[in-house]
C-alpha cells in the first residue's frame, strides 16, 4: 500500500470510529433517560446505572502492555462524573467495616491534604499514588471492581511510554487503543450530560476532592440531590 493510500485508509478508519462512538453515546443516552424517566433518581437507582454501564465496558483488547502491578497511570490526576463519586463513595460505605472505612477516610484525605489533587502537576510533580492503591502490598487497586470508567479506560500499548512519564514527572503521550479508550470514558459523559439534561450540578470533577467533600460533609450527596452544586470545590475546567 503506498503512503497516501495508507492515509486515506487511516482517515476513513478514523471517520468511523467516530461515528461509532457518537452512535454509542446516542444510544446510550437515550437508555439512561428513559431508566431516569421510569425508576426517578435517586443514590439506589445512579447505583444500578453505573452497574448496568460497568457490564457494558468491552474488554481491553489483547496487545496492551498493562499487567498486574504495574500502577503507573494510578499516580495521575482522575477526573470522574459525580454519580460515579456518590456511587463508589456509596458502596464503600456499604462494603466495608467502619474501621476500613475510617481508614480509606484517612487515605483520602491524606492525599488531599498533600496539595492541589485538581492540578495534573500536583499529581506528575509528586508521584502521589492514588489513595486507593496499595502500595505497600501488592500495588493493586483496592476499589478494582468500584473503580470510576477514566481507570477502566486508561491503558497502554507501551510500558516504557508511562515509565518515562512517571519517573520524568512529565504528560507523556502513551499510545493506546483509541476506540476502546472513548468508548469506555463515554460512560461518565453520558452520566454528565444527562444529569446535565435533569437538571442537576453536573460536571468532571476530581475524583480525590470529590471525595473529600463526601467524606467530610455527611449530607452531601443528598444536598446534590436536592440539585444544590454542593460540588463546585471539585470541577475540573
Ligand atoms: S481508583 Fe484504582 S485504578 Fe483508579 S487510580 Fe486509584 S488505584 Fe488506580
């Protein structure tokens, strides 16, 4: 294949992905409207969404460099959409003792006390891990099957790429499979938009100040809820 024959196949492979992934997003806007419109909103109901859309990420193709252990991408800033930081806040709760959950309070407010979790360089400067990650033991996730859609669709073809960017303390370009990686953050925009659509404060937020303000204000997510922006501290610009 010569080289504007390559081109033209990339531009036409890129073109459908494209309207593949809008054809997505419709459909799955359409479907959380009208699971909205049936069931209202309310924490039990964002908590089935979020399951529904958890079932529905494909599987990260073969070929990724990603392997167990491996949390580079865990010392980077986490951007989510406030249902999933009502649900996953939620769900810990609800999962764990009160000793467990008096020690991830601990963790993530540690991390936020550390510096500005709303600034990539906070996170790039520092080589801050995730509250969630536990890296004293085995470097897993602590939430892996809670964790926010932005975890679930980061991965990467090349290891050396996110070593680089970790131990440079520098935003690297990591290549990835791009369909996979929007197909699967497209599930928080969906939550954002359509909540948006409801008529509720939603935005990206930082999932560490996000929860901050869950695990310090015991009446938060009922205040949004109640459509009150109790979230401002956390969006992302
Ligand atoms: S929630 Fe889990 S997967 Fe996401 S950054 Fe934290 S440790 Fe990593």
């Amino acid at each position: 294949m010569t080289q504007p024959e390559k081109n033209k196949k990339q531009s036409r492979d890129e073109t459908r992905s494209k309207q593949l992934l809008a054809a997505y997003m419709t459909q799955g806007r359409e479907k959380l409207t009208k699971f909205f419109d049936a069931h209202g909103i309310s924490l039990p109901v964002l908590g089935v969404a979020m399951e529904q859309f958890t079932k529905s990420v494909f599987a990260l193709p073969g070929g990724a460099a990603c392997k167990e252990g491996c949390a580079y991408c865990c010392h980077l800033k986490v951007a989510i959409s406030i249902p999933e930081a009502l649900v996953i806040y939620n769900e810990l709760a609800a999962q764990t003792t009160p000793e467990g959950f008096e020690a991830l309070k601990d963790r993530v407010l540690g991390v936020a006390a550390g510096g500005d979790s709303l600034d990539e360089a906070f996170w790039l400067k520092t080589q801050t891990p995730c509250p969630f990650l536990d890296i004293d033991h085995n470097r897993l996730c602590l939430i892996y099957n809670l964790r926010p859609f932005s975890c679930r669709a980061y991965h990467s073809t090349d290891i050396d790429s996110c070593r680089k960017g970790f131990e440079q303390g520098c935003s690297t370009l990591i290549p990835c499979f791009p369909l996979y990686r929007a197909t699967t953050d497209m599930y928080a925009s969906i939550f954002t938009r359509v909540l948006a659509e409801k008529g509720f404060f939603s935005y990206q937020v930082g999932f560490i100040k996000a929860l901050e303000i869950l695990f310090t204000n015991g009446t938060a997510s009922d205040q949004w809820l109640n459509r009150e922006d109790v979230f401002k501290p956390a969006k992302l610009i």
